[in-house]
C-alpha cells in the first residue's frame, strides 16, 4: 500500500526535478525497465502506439522534450492517493492540465507511468 506521506514526498521531488529541468534527478524516480505511455509519444512519431519502455529510451524522449519547451514548469495541484498508485494532477506545458498515474515497485521506483492531458 501507498501511504499519504510517500505519495507527496514523491510529488513533491518529482515536481522539483522538472522544474530544475534535472533529467537524471527525474529518472532517478524510475525503475530502469519502467513504461511510459503518453499520446505525446504518438504525436512525435517516436511510437504510434504512445508506449516507450526503458529508462534510456525514455530518456532520449525526455531530452526532446526539454528542448522543445525550454521554459516548461510544472504547478503541483493535487495528488491522488490510491492502494497501488499515485495520480498527480498538475499544469504542465503551456498550462496544459495534465494527470499522471505512478505504479511503484517495492522499493518505490516507478515501474509504470500513463500521462493524461486536458483536450
């Protein structure tokens, strides 16, 4: 189970990585095989199906992304707690309400990552 305390610890770090634009501080909240899925995947042609796995296969989606938006902050609006989960839900890029859901393994690295964003 998840706890309160974890859930914004973790919000809380992974907020400021972003915004330190700290590309090995945000991996480091990562298992190395972790998956990510986000429709910005698709969007930059780097995979139709939005699916990416692996810390540094992710890592080079990353980068692009930091370069493309040079000035990206992330504003923490509240973070959901589930049994195995964490949802966060922020502004991101060009204040874009975004939504995040975490799966963490054992020892609390994130094994999976869905990214959701307003329309």
């Amino acid at each position: 189970m998840i706890d309160a305390a974890f859930a914004h610890r973790f919000a809380q770090a992974w907020v400021a990585a972003w915004n330190a634009h700290n590309l090995d501080e945000i991996l480091s909240h990562y298992d190395e095989d972790f998956e990510m899925y986000s429709p910005v995947i698709a969007q930059l042609h780097l995979d139709p199906s939005g699916h990416l796995r692996g810390r540094s296969t992710v890592k080079s989606y990353w980068t692009r992304a930091l370069q493309r938006v040079p000035d990206l902050q992330f504003e923490l609006m509240s973070v959901l707690v589930g049994s195995q989960s964490i949802t966060l839900f922020y502004k991101g890029a060009r204040d874009r309400i975004s939504a995040e859901v975490f799966f963490f393994n054992a020892q609390g690295k994130v094994t999976k990552a869905l990214a959701h964003y307003a329309s």
